[in-house]
C-alpha cells in the first residue's frame, strides 16, 4: 500500500480563493479521518465529505492526487465501498493524464486490498501492474516494494521457487537504496521460505541476518519478537526445544506484547506449551494451552482457535482420553472448513485419522482428496503468475525500445534477451529441481497415507479372522460336541412301539447325524486359509477397479494367485504397484477409452507379477514424447528392482505387465 506520494506538475491559478479555500477544507478532512481518536463513524464522515469536495474540484491533476490520498485512507479504515469507488477513479483519472506513477500507485492498493481479502491471484496481478509501472519511471524503491509483494504473494501460493527470485530481486535494490527496514522484512520472509522448504538451517541464517539489519531501524516496532517466535518454530522443527522455548521466552519478555497485540500473545504461550509438550514435559501444559485457547476466543481469533484445539487434541491423544481428543480434533476440522483455512483442515483429518480407529479411513480418503484438489489449483494459479510475468518482461522490452536509439536498441536487444535467457534457463532448472523435491516429499506422505490405510484393513480382516475361527472352534468344540453326545444318547435308547415308532427313531438319529456333517463341513470352510488376512489387499484394488469402472463405463475381469500371500509382503511393493495401476487404469479412462479391461496378480516363485489388457485406443509405444504416466511407472518398477513391459496397437488395445521379487 503506498504510504509516500510524489506530486506531479499541475496547473493552478493562485488567484481562485475560493478553489483553495475548498482544499484546505479537504485536507483538514482527510487529516480528522486520519486521527485515531475519533470515533469510526467520524472518521468515515470526514473521509465522505473530503471525497465529495474532491469531485467538485476543476483541475484534474488535483483532484488525482486527493483522490489517492482519500483511497489510501478508505483502505485503512476498511471501508471497502468507498475504497474501491475513490480508487476506480484515482485509477481512470491517472490513465487518462497518463500519470504513471498514480496508475501504479492505484494498483499497489488494489494488491493490498484483495490480499486483506486473500484474493491472491488478483492481489498479484495488481502487485505486478504497479511493479510495471514503477520500473517503467525507474522509482527503484517502489519497484523493489513491489517485488517483495509479489514475492509474498509467490510464498502464500507454496511457489517458493518464484518467491525467492522475487525476494532476491528485491534485496539487490535496497541494498543499493541502504534501506534497512526493507532488507529486514525481506530476509526475515527469506527464512519463511526456507522453514517451508525444510531447509533449516539456512532460515536459520536469514533470520539472524534480518535481526542485523533491524538494529538500524530506528522504529522497531514488534519485528524482533516476530523474528524470534520465527526463529522458535523452526528450532522446534529441528527439535532443539530448549532454544526453541528460548527464542519464545525471548520475544515474550516484552511488557507491552499483551498490550500491543494480543494475538501474538496467545500464540506465543500456545507455542511454549506445544514445544514442551513435543519435549515430554506435560508440567502446566494443559493448563497454558486453555490460557491461549481463553484469549483467542475473546478476541474472535478463529485461526488461532483451531491451532489451539489441534494441540489440545494431540495432548489427549497422548493420554489415551480418546473421546476428548476427537472432540476437539472435529471442532478445529469445522473451524478451519467454516473459515475455508485448508491448510488447518488437513492437519485436523489427519490427526483424526490416527485417533478416530471407526472413521480412520474416511478421514484419510478426505486428507487425499483434499490435498490433491489444492494442489491442483496451486498449480493453476502458479501458471497464471508465470503468464503475466513473462508478459511484463515483453511490455517492459518494449517501452524500451521506444526510449533509445535504432543501433542501440538492436545491440541492447541482443544481449538483454541473452541475459534473459539465460536467467530464465537457470530459474526453469532451479524450479524443476525444487518441484522435483517436493513431489518426491509428497510422494512419500501419500504412501505414508495408503501405508496406514493397508494397516487398517489387515487389522479389519484380522479381526474378522479371529471372529471366524471363535465361532468356528464354538460350533466344532461346542455345539458338534453336544449333538453327538445327543445322537449316541438316543442310539442307546431302547424305544418300544410299533415298526413305524423304532423307523421314525433311527430317521431321527441319522438326521442327527447329517446336521453333524453340515457343522463340521461349515466349522472347517470358517478356518479355511482363503480366508485368511492375504485377500485384505485385494479388496482395497477391488474398490479402486470398481471405481475406475464407474468413471470409464468398461466392464473388467480380475484374476488373483490364491498363491499370493499380501501380510508377508513389503508395504512399498504393495504402495507402488496400486499407484501402477491406478496410473493405467487413469490412462485407460483418459485417452483409451477401453470397453474391457482385465487385471491379473500372478506369484511364480519369489517373483510377483501384474498384467493389465484393454481393448482400447491403443498407441505409438516409440513415440519420443512419452507421457509422464508411463514415466511414472517406469520409475516405480526400477525402485523396486523389477521390470516393466508394454506393449500397444492401434484400435486393439494395451498391454502392461510389471514384474518384481518379493521383499519381505
């Protein structure tokens, strides 16, 4: 948000009296908004009255220059109404006198607006409009400002790559400016960055180089305390509580924080807590924590509501107190939906998974869902912010070329797009490499998840088994045992009667003895090894087939080896040959668009096998651009020593077949 406002040339006839008498009254309007001890209502007054004076004012360059100031103010106040009416004009108006530091000026407060709102990829293109314009004017220090805002913006959005290009830019130009505030807040974010990326010790080292620069700051605000609670989190992270609890001590020894901002507070007393109790001192943790849960709650602080609830739950958890840590585990999940904080939502159904045994698994199908879903639209919003840097960059070009000479521009346009191309070859490697990094962390979480979601079906099928061979030892053991006894009883009778009496006798004893057949065939059938936990595994590709099915509309055949023994096989065998086929059965549905498939599981050996055949499409197998589906799958099976064959034909279909040996 512009705070400073470079004035611009303007007309004036210092003889209207009337005209200036009229601007005094407006600044004096402007400057009651301004005064904090006001009440809202007349503040917002005197910002009203100022705005309607600006509009009767006859020169434009005045009137741009009030109207900038009055948006300023509106932003400030939250009057969102007003502020976006007086901006709209402040921006048409400066457009119109092609001023283009109030163009750019306009949209640094519409990038702070929407990011109050959390709009981020309006509040970045608004950011990028005014680091235009700024650079375009060479106003160095709006445009590092600006740069740093897109570079906030990046880091919301988990582009840390791009976060840190912006953050670096910008560096490079308050250096050269010697602005020590700006360089604080821009290494400060430096450190965020590298506590997202796990990459610890170099947050470490930016937070420390911020803390150096703030001490030229003259107006430290509370930057050196937000600073330490940083550097807290990630010591926590490393799990070196002691200076964890240290760095929070420190920045909670300010005697005017609870005055100042009781938010933070809060936070920092809930923070004390979590970190003693990942250190095992429970001593007064509960107790902390229901102090900071107390304040948020007073003040309407949702986010910190749900952060308080999520460790309170893990406290539970810990002591066993199940039912008070799913309480509070589902309260802070419906926060977090209610405020759409998604990042808290998954943390809650993760939680909720490991402690909520009956619902274990639907919280992890919505973890999963969740998660892809907004990796997803990261993604989308991503690609947006490359567009329109990458159209700044040919805008930027051409203002250029206007502003110098034919033979210099030809000369200048050669090594500048060198430069360019260059640093764009190394951003795009730098970018692989960090998204390289990530999907391999997020691949490890989703097969921690789908590890978890094994375990609970083999302890669902265990328990079945175990209730199988219960009532299969009853029945053989218990009821067999007194029907015999009953039959021989009633053999041993001597029942005198007619014929037909001693035939309807012996009928009954051999029914008798036929019900004892029935119960022992139906005794061993319980205890039959088919039924044992090897089909767990099984069930889990039955419900992805019977899914894919119903998106694709193809019928399918499965065939299963009875050989096949699932509990004895390694996890990551199991993880990466579901994640193969729910790959194929991807493609199937996506490009073959199959009306069969068949899926085959074979053991020979110590080698197991998997086949999946669709009549589809098919494809060219040697065709140079592969997609990265197969790639995928190709690296799966080298991960697990194995191998991996395909085969394809034009309106014939598909083979795939993957083979491994077994680890234990």
């Amino acid at each position: 948000m512009s705070l400073t406002l470079v004035s611009c040339s303007e007309n004036k006839n210092s003889d209207k009296k009337n005209e200036n008498t009229e601007i005094d009254s407006i600044s004096n309007w402007i400057k009651q908004s301004k005064n904090v001890k006001n009440t809202q209502f007349k503040r917002e007054n005197s910002l009203n009255k100022a705005f309607e004076a600006t509009k009767r004012q006859k020169s434009d360059f005045v009137k741009n220059k009030l109207l900038s100031k009055i948006a300023l103010v509106a932003f400030d106040l939250g009057n969102d109404e007003l502020f976006r009416k007086v901006n709209l004009k402040a921006l048409l108006l400066s457009t119109k006198l092609r001023d283009t530091f109030r163009i750019g000026d306009a949209h640094w407060n519409y990038g702070s607006y929407y990011t109050r709102k959390e709009i981020i990829d309006s509040a970045y293109f608004h950011y990028h409009e005014a680091y235009k314009k700024f650079k375009s004017i060479k106003n160095e220090s709006y445009t590092a400002k600006m740069l740093y805002n897109m570079g906030y913006i990046e880091g919301l959005l988990k582009d840390y790559t791009g976060s840190e290009v912006s953050i670096f830019e910008a560096i490079t130009i308050f250096k050269k400016l010697g602005k020590d505030l700006n360089l604080y807040q821009c290494y400060n974010y430096l450190g965020l960055i590298y506590y997202n990326l796990n990459e610890f010790n170099r947050a470490i080292y930016y937070h420390n180089k911020a803390l150096e620069y703030l001490k030229n700051v003259k107006e430290k605000r509370l930057y050196k305390e937000g600073s330490l609670s940083n550097l807290g989190l990630v010591y926590q992270k490393l799990k070196d509580y002691e200076k964890a609890i240290e760095s929070f001590e420190k920045a909670l020894n300010n005697s005017n924080l609870k005055k100042r901002d009781i938010n933070f507070y809060a936070r920092l007393i809930d923070n004390i807590a979590y970190t003693k109790f990942l250190d095992g001192d429970t001593t007064n943790v509960v107790k902390e924590l229901y102090k900071s849960l107390k304040i948020r709650d007073s003040v309407k602080n949702i986010s910190g509501i749900v952060v308080n609830k999520l460790h309170l739950a893990e406290l539970y958890a810990l002591k066993q107190d199940t039912s008070k840590a799913i309480k509070l585990a589902t309260e802070a999940h419906d926060l977090a939906n209610k405020i759409e904080n998604n990042r808290d939502k998954l943390k809650s159904l993760l939680l909720l998974s490991k402690i909520d045994n009956k619902k274990s698994n639907t919280y992890l199908k919505n973890y999963v869902h969740l998660n892809d879903s907004l990796q997803i639209e990261e993604r989308k919003i991503r690609n947006k912010f490359t567009r329109i840097r990458f159209e700044t960059d040919e805008y930027i070009k051409e203002t250029e070329k206007l502003s110098q000479q034919k033979i210099l521009i030809s000369v200048g346009a050669f090594f500048t797009i060198l430069i360019l191309s260059f640093a764009y070859f190394l951003r795009v490697q730098r970018a692989k490499n960090k998204e390289l990094i990530f999907e391999r962390e997020q691949q490890k979480s989703n097969e921690e998840i789908f590890s978890l979601m094994l375990k609970q079906q083999s302890k669902l099928e265990e328990g079945r088994l175990k209730e199988r061979h219960r009532i299969s030892e009853d029945l053989h053991d218990g009821v067999l045992g007194k029907i015999f006894g009953t039959r021989i009883g009633l053999g041993f009778l001597k029942i005198n009667g007619d014929e037909g009496a001693i035939k309807k006798h012996q009928f009954f004893i051999d029914e008798l003895q036929t019900i004892e057949k029935e119960i022992r065939t139906i005794s061993h059938e319980l205890k039959n090894e088919i039924l044992s936990s090897k089909k767990d595994f099984f069930k889990i590709i039955d419900n992805l087939i019977e899914q894919k099915s119903s998106l694709g509309n193809f019928e399918y055949k499965t065939f299963y080896d009875k050989e096949i023994h699932w509990d004895k096989i390694n996890d990551a065998i199991k993880i990466n040959l579901y994640r193969i086929l729910q790959e194929a059965l991807q493609n199937i549905i996506k490009y073959a668009h199959a009306s069969n498939v068949e899926i085959e599981f074979k053991i020979k050996g110590n080698t197991l096998s998997l086949l999946i055949k669709d009549n589809g499409k098919g494809f060219d197998i040697f065709e140079k651009r592969k997609g990265i589906g197969i790639k995928n799958m190709k690296s799966r099976v080298r991960k697990l020593n194995g191998t991996f064959k395909i085969n394809s034909t034009f309106n014939k279909g598909t083979v795939i077949f993957v083979s491994c040996p077994i680890q234990s």
